[in-house]
C-alpha cells in the first residue's frame, strides 16, 4: 500500500485521427464564404474527406474538419454549387465502394451534411468534372465509364442537386483514365476532352449534352493529366499533359475548332510527372505551367517566356513532396499571386509552397498537416513569447516531423499542429532553449536517419519569438545516426551548447556553440566506446559548479557519467554507476534523497525496471542499484518531479509494449522510499516518452507523454491533486482452470463493487481487465457483483482498511468456472438515430458469451423489407434473403461481448409512413442446449417517425412487461449528439437509477465511445467520456452523436402495477445539462399493444398449454407463429377480431406470434407449457 493518491484528467493534444492517411487529392475553393481559398483533402486509407480552413485569409489553417469518414477509399475531391444557393458544396468519388457523392454546404460556412448518392457502379474512375454540360445554368457531372470504355453524364436535372439516370454519352473510346469539359472549337458550349489509350476530344453539338465523333490529338502513352487553358495568347483553348515516364508537355488548338498540333515537350526531366496545371506563375499575363512528378518528388515550374508558348528551364518549387500524388496553385495568402498546393502519400502531407515575390519565388514552405508519424519525444517551454507553456514534438518515420502546439489560452488548451519541419529523418529527439542569444525558445533536433543515413542534428531559429521558425541550420549530418540530444552550458561562457549521443559509432560528443549565436564547432569527442547509447542528460554530478554529462547504453546495460574537469567542456573518463539496467533506455538527474547533491534514475526496457543510485558524498560516488519496480514493462522513459507537492521528488515512467503505461511512484519519505506503481494511464499504444511540467499554470505539475504505433498520441494529464484513496487491480479469467497465472484471458465489462457497509462505489472493468475504485476512509470490502452461479471467484472478497485519503491498496480476482454451461444472449439496439421516412436507420446487434467456454454458432436478423432496405453491415454476411440478414461467428470467448452494426434504408413515402410499425427480431444460435434460451431471441417493434430529438433515452422493452417477465432483462438505450459549433471534449452523461431496478444486475452492452463508469451507492451511474473530442454537428455531423446501452434486471420484490422511470442528463463540456424524455415501463398481468389509438391487440392466457386467444379492436389480417430457430409452426389469413390457436399439438418452450393489422405488424413472445 502507497500513501498518496492523485487523480489525472487526460486531455489528448493530437492523434491520428487529426492526420490523413493515403491522401490522394487536394482541391481549394472557398468553402466558408469568407473571400479567402481553404483547402479539400481525400484520403484512401482512412475514408476520408476532410476541409481546412484559412483562418485569417493569409495561409494560417486551423484544424481539420471533417466532412466524412464513410466514403471507401475515397480517390477524389472538388467543390462546386450543386444546389444553386451560391455556395461550394463538396463532391468525392471512391474506389473501394465505387461510390460518387455529394455534400451539401447547408449553411454557406461550411457545415456539411450527409452525403448524397450520385453513382454506386463507379468502378476504377480517377476522375470527375463538374460543368454545366447542357447549358441550363447549373451544374453536371462527367465521369468515365470503366466497363463501357466511355464518358458518362450525370445531369442535375432540378438545379438542386438532384441527379437522375446516368446517361451514356460515348461508348467505346477507350478506357478513360483522366477527363476533362472545357469550349475546344470556340463555340460557347462545353466539349469533352479525354485520355484513354490516346488523347482526344468529342464535340458537344448541340451544347445540350450530344457528342460528335472522336477526334484524335494523340496517341500518346502513359499520359496521367490533362488540363486546358491558352498557352499561346492567341485565344483558344490548348492542352497540356504529363506523360509518366519523365515529360511535360503541350498541343497547339491551331484553329481555335479543335485541330491540334504535334506535341510540344516543355520538360523531359520531371520522373514519374503526374499532374500539369497552367496559371500565370510570375505575374506577366501569360499561363505559365506548373508540374510534379512523384519518382523524383518535385514540384517545379516553367516561365512562358514570350507568352507563345515557348517555355523556359524547370524552376524547382519543392523537390522535398515526397511521392507527390496532387497539387493546386491558387492565391492562399491573399497578395494576388499564384502559391502552390502539394499533397504526398509517403508522408500524408499537405504544404503550401508561397510566391514570395510574385515572380516565382518558391522559398517559403507552409505545411498544414502531414502524418503524424511514430511520437518519440515530448518538450515543454514558452515558443510564441505568450508567458505559457507550448508543446514541441519529434515524430519518426522516414519523413519525421517536428512539431509544435500553442497552448491557446495558457490552460491547456492546445491549437492545431504547427509544423517546423517535415524533412527529418526519423528524428528521435527534440530540445528547446535559447540557441542564438536572443531571449526566446530555439529548437533542436535528433534525427536518426534512413537506411540510407542522412542522419543529423540540426537547430531552428525562432525568427520572431512567436513560433516562426526558420530552416534547418545544421550541425552535423551524415551516418552517425543520433539518438539523444541535451542543451547546457558546458563550457562556462554563457551559452547553450549541445551533447549528444551518436548510436552508430558507440559515441558521446558535444558541440561548442562558438559564438553564443548559433555557429557551432566540430564534433568533440566525449567517450568512442558507449554501447549502443540510447539516452543523454546533463546535471551536476559532482556539486563543483559545472555541468557533467550522464549516459544510458543499451547493448552494456550501463549507466554513467562523466565529469566537466575543467568547467570548459574537458571531459574525464567513463564512471560506472551500473552495469545492471539490461536494455538501459533511459537516465535522468535529480534529487531524490533530499540531500541536495543530485541522484541518477534509469529506466531500462530488457528487466522492465525503474531505479535509482544515490550520490553517496555529493561528488559522484554513487551507491548500489536502488529497484523502485519492476513491472514497467520495456520501460522506455523516466522523468522526476515533485508531484503530489509535498515537497520531495517523485518519479514518472513511461514503459509497455502493446499497452502503453504511464505511472508514477511516491517518494514516501522524502529519503528516495517509493511506493508501488500507480497508473495514470495503461491505455496506451506503445509509450515512448514522458515529461512533467506546470501546463496550467495551476501551482502544480503536470504530465506530458507520447506514443507510438496504432494511435500516435500527445497527451498531457491534469494534476488534480490528492483527492481520495484508491482500489485497483486486474481481474482475470481462468479459461483452462489451471490458474490466472497461466492460461487467461481479461475479463471486461465486469462489475467491481467495494462498501464499507453504508457507501457503495462501482465500476466496470476495462478491456484488459483493470479497475479503479475511489473510496473514502474506512475499512472496505471488494468484491465481483453478480458473478453466476456457474462461477466464482478467488479471492471471493478483498478488505481494506484506509485511515486517511491518499492510500491505494490492490485487489486483484481469478474467475474460474465450476461447471459447463452454455449461455448465449443477443439485443438489437437502434443505436444513432429512430427511423424517418426516406432517411437511412442504424441497428446494432450486440451479443455475448455468459458461458463457460467458447462458443461458435450463427446470428439471424430478420426485418420488413417491405419498409426497410438493407445497405451494409460492418461484419461480412454469410447469408440472405429479401429480409433476412445470418452472420457467423467463432471463438467467442467466456463473457466477451461483439457488436455487429447494420445500415438501413427506410422507404420514403408512400411505401412508409409515418406512425408506421417496424418490426425486427434477431436470434443467436445454438439455442437448444442453452441455459436461458429466452435471451438467445430479441424482438424490437419502433414507430415510424417525422423528426426526432438526437438526446433521448429509450427501453426496448416498451411501456408494459409481463409480471412473468419481471426478472428478465431491461434494455436501456441513451443517445446524445453535440449540436453545438464545437466539439466537446469531455461529455458525462448521469443516469439515476429507478429505486426499484437492481443496480447489481447491471451489464454494460455497448459504448459509442471509451468511458469510464461509477456507480455511487447503488442508483447514480456516470458515464465518463474524457477526452473524445466530439465533433459539432454544424462541422461533422456524422460523428457528433454518441450513445450508451446497458441492461438490467428489476429487483426480485416488484410487484403487478410498479412502474420504472428512467431520464438521464447529459452534460457537453461545462455546458448546463440537457435532460432527456422520462420513459416508463408497467408490469402488467396481460400485455396490451397500444399504438396511436390504431390498434389494440390482447393475447391471452401467456403462458398456456391449451388454446390461445387473439383479440383486436381491428380486424385480424394474419396469425403467424415461430419456434426460435425461426420456424415458421402456425400461419392463418384472418378477417376476424379474434383468433383462437390450439397449442396442445407444440411441444413446451417459447413461441414468436406476430400479429398483422392492415400495414401493421407486431411480435409477441408466447410461453407454451
């Protein structure tokens, strides 16, 4: 047990789902209506379409926002007003679902809406054009016809967005890579112009849309662009490509009718060219011509010299867009010239390259986003001058980035990326202090390099002490692959020089900034025989006034340090401190032991250990290796500050493989005694750095972390300081009865109570098993609550015993099975939205395990496909009907849970209406050998409806229960949507719970988002949602709604007539709180159906072993009855108001009745005895 308890609020500053991911093409327009260009990106590997606002209209691009992440390798973006309102609505092909669509613009300011459906058969098109092709005034779309080696035309046949049947316009002209529209033969109307296996253009004759013959300019190979525009000045409309291999190049209109001219070569030296635009570059009223090419990376330009279309040398623009896909040249920051767009798949990077002069000069590099790469350090430090602290990373990948974040508001508050510089070679280190003198914040960085090298140390000057930073100045580059940097003064002459460790010749060195302005000398030799050095750091060893130089190297285990002999840099021989840290990754310096001389700190990735050697006399004699644990595993980073700010220092770790750890350890005693490990985080993927500092200006400190590998995050943790003891541990499942030291698996979603006989306090496992639980003073009793029969668990209960605040204590629990018992269950929760006519529905089917072993078996959904259309599902189906979905499933393991989500379509009127009754019922299988079969089966009945409230609470059960089935299940659905103009980053949603429901019998089904869950005292539930960042509707509605679904039983005492009441309140950030509908649920004797005063339905008795009566207040249209495995036993066409069934011939279990009234049909469970 530990002695102090701080709370941590996460607060994520980045992860990739800010970046992009397989970005394909770029577009500007003006999408906000605010007069300045913003940037459209599409990304194939992420699905997603995203928009960039130009904040001041002078090239500073704030966040992205995303327009959707549903369009399946989406290939292609632009924008144009589909609708006619005189906004920039926003159109997308894709390739993986052969998908053409459309955004509207809903408000001008670009709120986008769900997408609309143009094409679904878009197979292989690369391209698009929007232009008024039959001369209406309002804009169509062109697109090749990949299966029938033609052009096809989707015309907006209402002015408003609404396209009918495709019409095929050309047909076997070969297979169109790239198309264009534009007046070849000076006509007035719009022609076609296209590449295939040629390059050619067809005649709208009529300008309403009827294309001549083929017309052959060229049978040029491998040509990937085309784009028209005046090359000569003579008035007509020339084309220019890009032909792969190497060339750009250009044909004469000689005529102005559409006879062109033999091709024109402006470059033969752009490798892999790509894409070719034509706009005036330096401001001389002719069309200049812009190229990229992605085998060599460039972006380059040619000067129209004379204005006739004789072209000058290739002026290079960037050679840094690495595997170059797209590019746009517009006027971004506003002066009246043309700048440049690149976008380039190896790194996901969007950059604007700005006109300086307006004559062509490129020398100013802006880029917006780029991936975030594999985050391997972290820095604090004021880089804008505002009196706050900034966050300032390195990335790695083989285009790295360094990045900074302003902290907006001096709270925590972090803006979008700033990028430094993205041509960083696997950078593994970054550093920030004063470099040149000057009085702000420089940066410095570690590049690891390629397998290639081009490894380096380079700084970055902060030009005007608020953030803009200048090119690289380098220090060394070349094959010496470093690792680690440090800044200090180690020369005594008042400036900042730099150490380094340099892994690929086993080499500690520093560099003497000669003149306290930057100039930095030769590599100095500390040490040529550091193993493999992974980690540098700089302190006063020795307590004689200079500053000394620490190491940690891997491949010996060693930690040491070298003395500053003379205080001007002239370092002594290597001093062991260890040889004991197998993998050391990491040293720090500080005082541990409150001595006043400085201690070391290790972490070290082979034996997953923190620890720490005291200086014995204050001169660098160090004692034996001090283990604070153990169970950091592949411990990658350590830090020491003063965190529970009782005035010793603490210490921080970074450490996991798979699941990154972020803990600390309480110097107890301040005499260097730590406590256990306490997790702030055990959720991240692969930790790589950990740092600590007043983020808040609050009075204490903070943490800083990074991580690598799935999410690639930046965070920073909220010190809430001392605030209650806690219980934690992981709970495991015994799956070969063997032991949870062996063979197990997590157990999640469990529920862990612990009471000191008045207070309760709940909370549900997480995915990998582990809970947290904040009680008060007082002796308490842990335990798993409402384990089955079939299991139980060692310890059976923990007790512990807290005198004060701030302790922790761990209990841990092995859940073994004591029988075999097979428990299957299923639900279907309509999860986003209720169903509206003409609009899409959502359903999530969620199962589970509660057996004792894994299960395989199948999942069969049956719906009205007279109502609904089925469109996708997020799990591959196995099989289908007209209306009915089976899905398969294997390796379900003991108390795993699986979601399945289903999209459908609900027909517009007249074929659904409004009040009209869906009725869907899914079952899991196998069903006969299970212990509670009635769960296996689930039916859901909704109503039809005209709009609809995006924050509700819902009971799938409905108004009225069976007093028989008053020990079954309640299923509890709340929905929540951000309809703000921001997103909320933390959302809480409380729920108090009806006295008469068992809060001890609840399970949690489903989570739109990761949460953490409290129970207090058996009735206040809080669903915690730190940290989601969840978009506003008005920028990204598809992903501004949220929901939780939980069941749970009432309590054994309820009675006929008891009614449960349920309402939640749900809070966005600090925002007031938005209650919800109150729904009810009656037990009842007989079940009645009620719906709008239409129909009344009685089905009696239930249960029965004889005849079963039917009665309505309208007449009967049909009688139908299924066993679970879907059945069908019973059918009858009815014109009647009663039916009568005899069920002496079925044999005993339960039964589905579905009952139809005209349109109308509902299902009904029946119990045969």
């Amino acid at each position: 047990m530990s002695f102090s308890q701080i709370a941590f609020q996460e607060n994520v500053i980045t992860d990739r789902t800010v970046s992009v991911d397989g970005i394909n093409t770029i577009f500007s327009a003006d999408l906000d209506g605010d007069g300045d260009m913003d940037i459209l990106s599409a990304s194939s590997n992420d699905n997603k379409i995203a928009w960039y606002e130009n904040v001041d209209g002078q090239g500073y691009f704030g966040l992205q926002k995303v327009i959707s992440i549903g369009v399946s390798g989406a290939s292609f973006v632009s924008a144009t007003d589909f609708d006619g309102d005189g906004d920039l609505d926003v159109v997308s092909n894709s390739n993986y679902d052969y998908k053409i669509v459309w955004f509207e613009n809903t408000d001008g300011l670009g709120a986008f809406g769900e997408e609309q459906v143009v094409a679904t058969d878009a197979h292989s098109v690369n391209s698009l054009v929007m232009v008024d092709f039959d001369g209406d005034g309002d804009m169509d779309i062109l697109s090749p016809d990949s299966d029938g080696n033609g052009i096809i035309w989707y015309e907006n046949t209402d002015g408003l967005g609404t396209f009918g049947v495709q019409h095929s316009i050309a047909t076997n002209v070969g297979h169109i890579n790239i198309i264009n529209s534009v007046d070849m033969d000076g006509d007035g109307d719009m022609d076609v112009v296209y590449l295939s296996d040629r390059l050619a253009w067809q005649e709208n004759t009529d300008g309403l849309g009827n294309l001549g013959p083929q017309i052959n300019i060229s049978t040029v190979n491998n040509a990937q662009s085309l784009y028209a525009s005046d090359l000569d000045n003579d008035g007509d409309m020339d084309v220019l490509t890009s032909i792969y291999y190497d060339k750009i190049a250009w044909y004469e209109n000689m005529d102005g009718q559409g006879t062109f001219g033999e091709l024109q070569i402006i470059s033969s030296n752009a490798l892999g060219a790509n894409n070719a635009y034509a706009r005036d570059v330096d401001g001389d009223g002719d069309m200049d011509v812009i190229s990229s090419s992605s085998g060599d990376d460039k972006v380059a330009w040619y000067e129209n010299t004379d204005g006739n279309g004789n072209f000058g040398m290739e002026q290079l623009i960037t050679e840094n867009a690495h595997f170059v896909l797209s590019i746009y040249p517009t006027d971004l920051d506003g002066d009246g010239d043309m700048d440049v767009i690149s976008s380039s798949s190896e790194d996901d990077k969007i950059v604007w390259h700005e006109n300086t002069d307006g004559l062509g000069s490129f020398a100013i590099e802006h880029p917006i986003i780029s991936n975030p790469g594999y985050n391997q350090c972290v820095y604090a430090a004021d880089l804008d001058g505002d009196g706050d602290l900034d966050v300032l990373t390195a990335s790695s990948s083989t285009y790295g980035n360094i990045a900074w974040y302003e902290n907006t508001n001096g709270l925590g508050a972090y803006g979008p990326q700033k990028i430094i510089t993205t041509d960083s070679y696997n950078p593994s280190s970054v550093f920030t202090t004063d470099i040149d003198g000057d009085g702000d914040m420089d940066v410095i960085s570690a590049s690891f390099g390629t397998g290639s090298c081009t490894g380096k140390i380079a700084w970055y000057e902060n030009t005007d002490g608020q953030g803009t930073f200048g090119p690289p100045q380098i220090i060394i580059i070349g094959c010496n692959r470093p690792t680690s940097i440090y800044a200090a003064d180690l020369d005594g002459d008042n400036d900042m020089d730099i150490v380094a460790t340099l892994s690929n010749d086993n080499h500690l060195a520093w560099f003497e900034n000669t003149d306290g302005q930057g100039n930095f000398g030769p590599l100095e030799n500390i040490l040529y025989s550091v193993d493999n050095p992974k980690s540098v750091n700089v302190a006063d060893v020795d307590g004689d006034g200079d500053m000394d130089i620490l190491s940690a190297s891997y491949d010996d285990d060693k930690i040491a340090w070298y003395e500053n002999t003379d205080g001007q840099g002239d370092f002594g021989p290597q001093q062991i401190i260890t040889t004991s840290a197998d993998g050391a990754n990491s040293v720090y310096s500080m005082d541990l032991d409150g001595d006043g001389d400085n201690d070391v700190l290790s972490a070290s990735r082979g034996d997953n250990k923190i620890a720490w050697y005291e200086n014995i006399d204050g001169e660098g004699t160090f004692g034996p290796q001090q283990i604070i644990t153990t169970n950091a595993e592949n411990a990658v980073s350590v830090f020491a500050i003063d965190l529970d700010g009782d005035g010793d220092n603490d210490v921080i770790s970074a450490s996991g493989y798979t699941y990154g750890t972020i803990a600390w350890y309480e110097n107890i005693d301040g005499q260097g005694d730590f406590g256990t490990q306490q997790i702030i985080t055990a959720n991240l993927s692969r930790a790589t750095y950990v740092y600590a500092d007043d983020i808040d200006n609050d009075g204490d400190f903070d943490i800083l972390c990074t991580s690598e590998y799935y999410d690639t995050q930046v965070i920073w943790y909220k010190n809430l300081g001392n605030q209650s003891n806690e219980i934690n541990g992981i709970v495991n499942i015994d799956i070969d009865n063997n032991g949870c030291d062996n063979s197990y698996i997590p157990a999640y979603n469990f529920l862990i109570n612990t009471t000191d006989g008045t207070n309760n306090h709940s909370s549900f496992t997480l995915n990998n098993g582990f809970y947290q639980l904040f009680p008060g003073q007082g002796e308490f009793t842990t335990q798993i609550t409402n384990l089955p029969n079939y299991y139980t668990s060692n310890p059976i209960a923990h007790t512990s015993n807290f005198t004060n605040t701030g302790n922790t204590d761990t209990a841990s629990f092995c859940i073994q099975p004591i029988g075999s018992v097979n428990d299957l269950n299923i639900a279907i929760y309509p999860s986003l939205n209720d169903p509206r006519p003409g609009f899409n529905t959502t359903y999530q089917l969620v199962y589970s395990n509660g057996g004792t072993s894994q299960s395989n078996g199948n999942i069969n959904f049956g719906f009205d496909n007279t109502k609904l259309q089925f469109l996708n599902a997020s799990q591959i189906v196995s099989s289908q009907t007209s209306n009915a979905l089976t899905f398969e499933f294997t390796d379900l393991k003991p108390f795993e849970t699986r979601t399945i989500d289903l999209n459908f379509n609900v027909f517009a009127p007249p074929t659904t209406n409004i009040d009209d009754i869906l009725s869907s019922m899914v079952t899991i299988n196998p069903i006969l050998a299970d212990e509670t079969q009635e769960d296996n089966v689930f039916t859901l009945q909704q109503i039809v409806i005209g709009s609809y409230d995006p924050n509700d609470i819902t009971v799938l059960e409905g108004a009225q229960i069976l007093i028989e089935d008053a020990d079954n299940y309640l299923h509890y659905l709340i929905r929540f949507q951000n309809t703000g103009t921001a997103s909320a980053i933390n959302v809480l949603v409380e729920n108090t719970l009806d006295d008469k429901l068992d809060w001890t019998t609840m399970q949690l089904e489903s989570l739109s988002h990761t949460a953490k869950v409290e129970i207090m005292n058996g009735s206040e539930v809080s669903f915690i949602f730190d940290n989601i960042y969840l978009p506003d509707s008005t920028n990204n509605e598809p992903n501004s709604h949220g929901y939780i679904a939980y069941k749970i039983k009432p309590k054994d005492n309820v009675v006929l007539g008891d009614i449960f009441e349920n309402t939640a309140d749900i809070f966005f950030d600090y925002n007031p709180a938005i209650t919800t509908n109150t729904v009810s649920t009656e037990i009842v004797e007989t079940l009645s159906v009620l719906e709008n005063n239409l129909e009344y339905v009685l089905i009696h008795p239930n249960p029965t072993n004889t005849t079963l009566y039917i009665e309505a207040n309208n007449k009967l249209t049909s009688v139908e009855i299924y066993n679970l495995l879907g059945q069908q036993m019973f059918s009858n066409k009815s014109n009647a108001l009663t039916e009568e069934i005899d069920m002496s011939r079925f044999t005993a279990g339960m039964y589905l009745v579905k009952v139809t009234i005209g349109e109308r049909a509902s299902i009904y469970k029946v119990i045969k005895e």
